[in-house]
C-alpha cells in the first residue's frame, strides 16, 4: 500500500494534517500535543469518517481471514491497557464503538449511552496508533487509501 494525501483539496489536506498530529502525538504518547490536536478531529465530523475508514483498513490487513469476537476483544483489550498508561480518561465503551463502526456493525439507536463526538475523536487516534503499531505501513498510506475509499464511494453514491 502506497500512496499519499497530499494531492487532495484543502478541506481534505486539513482533515488529513490534524488525524496526523494526532496519530503521531498517540504513538508518542504525547499528552499535551494530543490534546491539542483532538480538539480540531471534533469540529469536523468527516475526521471520523476518515479515521473510521483507517481503521477498517487496518483491521482487514491485520486479520485478512476475517475478525472473530476474540479479535475483537484482543485488539480493544491491548489499545485500552496501553492507553490508560498515558491516559487517564480512556473508555473502552467508546474503543468499541469505535471498532463496531469501523466494521458496519454499530446501531447507535440501540445503544443506551452513545458517545458524543468528542469522545470518539479522544479515541479513534488511540485506537489508530494501536493497530499501526501492529504493521509496518506508514500512517500516511493507510489515510490515503481512505480517503481514496470515500472517493470512491462518493462517485457510486
């Protein structure tokens, strides 16, 4: 997998950028960075559409026979343990929610306490770093290649 983002219009040069800080600030386990950089993946709500598309990316490549629960809990097990090292605020409902929409799977009618933008922007960088810290592909053709997925599934819409 490669490719770039760079290419693209401004307003997705800007999603791209601010996902960027803040998976480099998760796999640096840089608070104050990270902070600051999940602030602005909560004022544009494509950011999760892109992230989200990260992360199904991810997964596939990771579990390319298809996921199972025990994956499931695996990979939301091991992002939650090594992100409360560095994060106090860190809820695996919301790590859940994250991998359950990455995958189709999420009814956010069905559930009793849906969290809000801001808690999944604080998590889906978390959950990103996790899994990117599985493969040896740079963020940056991973972000890529969902944007060129959502491309894709905007011209077919």
């Amino acid at each position: 997998m490669t490719g770039t983002w760079r290419h693209l219009p401004a307003t997705a040069r800007a999603i791209a950028v601010t996902a960027t800080a803040a998976v480099t600030a998760a796999q640096a386990r840089d608070g104050q960075a990270y902070d600051e950089a999940v602030v602005g993946l909560a004022v544009d709500e494509r950011c999760g559409l892109v992230l989200g598309g990260v992360v199904r990316l991810l997964l596939e490549e990771s579990h390319p026979d298809g996921l199972t629960g025990d994956d499931i809990r695996q990979v939301l097990t091991r992002c939650v343990q090594g992100a409360t090292r560095w994060r106090s605020d860190v809820d695996p409902h919301v790590v859940l929610v994250l991998l359950a929409g990455a995958l189709g799977v999420y009814d956010p009618e069905g559930d009793e306490s849906p969290p809000d933008a801001s808690a999944l922007a604080r998590h889906a960088p978390l959950l990103v770093a996790d899994l990117l810290a599985t493969t040896n592909v740079p963020f940056d053709d991973y972000l890529a290649a969902a944007f060129t997925e959502i491309e894709r599934t905007e011209r077919q819409d």
